[in-house]
C-alpha cells in the first residue's frame, strides 16, 4: 500500500550505505512521478555549508516525518536516532548520564558522543508501509487450512505459525505451531 505523498509534503529520506540505512534526512516534496517516486528537496545542508541538490527518489526510501518523541527515558543497549548534522542517524545508547544526557555511538561511524535527551528519539524501521519501532518484536500470524480426505472422511486441519521478528528482519524464530481439527 502506497503513502499518498503530495507536493510540500515534509518527509524523511533514507541515506543509504552499501544497501544500509544509516540516517533519516528531513525533506520536502517538490513533485511526484509516476506511483513510485519523488522529487524532494533537503532542507539539510552538506557540512560545507552547501545546500543538498535536489534529488529523485523511489518512495521505498521515503517516510513520513516521525511525530515529536515526548520525554522518553533511554535504558543502555537502546536503538536509537540522533539529530546530528540536520538528519536523523541510527545508532545505539552505551552510556547513560545525570541530567537525561546518554552516550549514543554511531551504527555507521562507530563514533560515540555525549548528547542530550532532546535529540534523541526511538528508532522505528519502515517496515510494509508501516512505522514499528525497532526495540519492540515484530509478531505476525499465520494460518493454513488444509483439506484431508480419506474415502468418506474428510478433515480440516488449521495451521497457526506465529513468527516473531527481532532486530529489524534479520532474526528470527517460530514461538508456536497450533494445530487446530476442524471437522
């Protein structure tokens, strides 16, 4: 399902790293093509200075701005963004200090850097068109029916997988397999 993305719209566009997220920058729509891209303008500049040039992108590397994050308390080993240099960029909390201030490092860089709660907020990956946060396991359900006919018996037999996902798709394991008879 696509996300009806209009002119001025504000947006996140991903910076991508060999194939990987690494940020989120803020953009504006400028015009759309087609059902699946868009031309968008940064409203971050390069560290020179420059203005980003304008760019098109797929809507796959694009997502709704995230709603202001309210107080939020981070715990050690917590996935999150930071607003560093006019974007979003993912990493995770290695230490935390009085006065809602966290040591947050890099994904991409590695770099560690003392930085207040204000410019922290949960990470949430764009996942199916949807906004999941990533510290809280993806669950989804499914179910097979299968027919069995032996002569003049005929059975009903109902599948439920749930899979749980952990840490952004990579990860994952059967919890529970339910068998259910259905005559």
């Amino acid at each position: 399902m696509a996300v009806p993305y209009t002119k001025g719209m504000t947006i996140e566009v991903s910076k991508l790293v060999d194939n990987s997220v690494v940020a989120w920058l803020p953009a504006f729509v400028v015009k759309t093509f087609w059902k699946s891209n868009l031309l968008v303008d940064y409203t971050v500049s390069n560290s020179d200075g420059t203005a980003l040039p304008e760019e098109i992108v797929d809507v796959k590397h694009v997502r709704p701005c995230l709603p202001q994050a309210s107080a939020i308390s981070f715990c050690i080993n917590d996935k999150v963004e930071a607003f560093q240099g006019g974007g979003w960029w993912l990493g995770v909390i290695t230490d935390v200090h009085p006065e809602l201030k966290y040591t947050f490092k890099s994904a991409h860089l590695g770099m560690k850097v003392q930085l207040s709660q204000k410019l922290l907020r949960p990470r949430y990956d764009w996942v199916y068109g949807l906004q999941v946060r990533t510290n809280l396991p993806i669950i989804y359900f499914f179910q097979i029916f299968v027919k069995l006919e032996f002569g003049a018996l005929s059975v009903t037999v109902c599948f439920l997988y749930v899979l749980k996902l952990q840490d952004r798709l990579h990860a994952h394991n059967a919890d529970n397999v339910l068998l259910c008879f259905i005559s």
